[in-house]
C-alpha cells in the first residue's frame, strides 16, 4: 500500500487532501511539528471517514515512513520545513509541493503574490529537495472548503513536473478526488503560473461572495469533464 506523508496536515489543506484520499483507501500520515496535534487531527479525520488508515506523527517521522510526501504548509514555512524534514526522505520518493507565495501570508493581500528567487515557490521546493526525491507542483487551485466538504470537487488539478515518476503520482492523486481530473501542465517551471492562478481566484471569490471558486481546462482530447 502507498504511504502518503502530508506535512503541515493540521492545516484546512492538507486536512482536506487527506480526508478525501482516505476516503479513496489511501494509508495517510498527517505531519506536524507537534505529534500531540498530529495525531489529533487524524483521530478526528479518522472518525470522519470511517478509516483507520489515517495516523498523526513528526514531521520527518511521517516523511521516513512514506513514499509520497505532500507539503502543505504556508509559504513563509516552506524553506524551513523542507531543510528540517531533507534528511528524512527515502531515496526514489516524491514530493508533491501546493505551496502558494501569497503576500497575505506575510501581511499583504491574498489577491497578490510575492516574487521568489528561484521563479516559483515549486522550483524553491526542487532546490531544498533531495536530488533522488522526485518533485511535482499541484493542487494549488482547490480550496480548502471544497475538499473539507461532502460534495465534488469542481476544479482541475494542473500538476507540472520535470519528473515523470513524480508527474504521475501527483496525477493519480487528483484523480482519486470525487470531481476532480488531473491536467498535465508540463515543466516545473510552469508552476509560476499555477501559483499565480490561485491569487486570481482569490479575488473571483471576494468578488462573488463563494469560497470555492476553481477552474476547468477545456477542449482536451480524451479528457472529459467529470
């Protein structure tokens, strides 16, 4: 059975992700800095979905004992986290990144983004990283409301990657999320895009009052909505 490790997932997101991957048979691992938290919140999750295949734990704990790690942690802990969790990762193990540089997290507006050194808080990510972790940039698009919920999830997953074992895994994930699909996006670089895309629809949301704006790709061969 795939492990999947979700560091930061005492958060909204990550709480969200791994509520509907339990649902989908997934064994979760819910990271924080704080196991009393960790474990918490997937006795919580647990109960909600009816599964025991969800645990709460350290943060390089969760990331020893898995072979997919998702990061969901604000942008401002990025950098920190993934330096304190580096030596935990196993070889061959991929890590798919949802970071967003939004200027609300260091004061600004949530309709902005910050600019990062590197491009993209994805490619900041590849940088901290382990050079035998596989990297992929998703799920940056559905809002934490729509996961926590009992409805489908209307919204693409735009997943970029230069790895295809990393592309793929990201990819498989979405698809297990009722109403969600997986879309190709390419490189990892084009995960600036992606990123900034999340501010926009921040801003869909203040305007018409709803909180779970996404976006749908269309005109994709072979690809039919859900």
């Amino acid at each position: 059975m795939r492990t999947i490790a979700i560091v930061g997932g005492t958060g909204p997101e990550g709480s969200g992700l791994a509520l509907r991957w339990a649902r989908a048979g997934e064994k979760i691992i819910i990271g924080s800095r704080e196991v009393a938290r960790a474990q918490e919140r997937a006795d919580e999750l647990a109960r909600r979905c009816g599964s025991a295949t969800i645990e709460g734990a350290a943060n390089a704990d969760a990331v020893a004992a898995a072979n997919v790690v998702v990061l969901t942690v604000p942008f401002p802990a990025q950098a920190d986290t993934l330096k304190g969790i580096r030596k935990a990762f196993r070889a061959g193990a991929v890590l798919i990144d949802t970071t967003v540089p939004l200027a609300s997290t260091v004061g600004g507006r949530a309709t902005r983004v910050l600019g990062v050194w590197q491009g993209s808080a994805a490619l900041q990510a590849r940088e901290l990283a382990p050079e035998s972790v596989g990297v992929a940039a998703a799920f940056h698009n559905i809002g934490a409301e729509a996961l926590g919920s009992e409805n489908a999830v209307e919204c693409d997953v735009i997943v970029c990657s230069d790895d295809e074992n990393a592309r793929s895994a990201a990819m498989e994930l979405a698809n297990l999320i009722p109403g969600a699909r997986a879309v190709d996006g390419g490189k990892l670089e084009n995960a600036r895009t992606v990123e900034q895309l999340t501010a926009l629809l921040i801003a869909i949301n203040t305007r018409y009052k709803v909180r779970s704006a996404g976006i749908r790709i269309t005109g994709l061969p072979g690809l039919p909505l859900p």
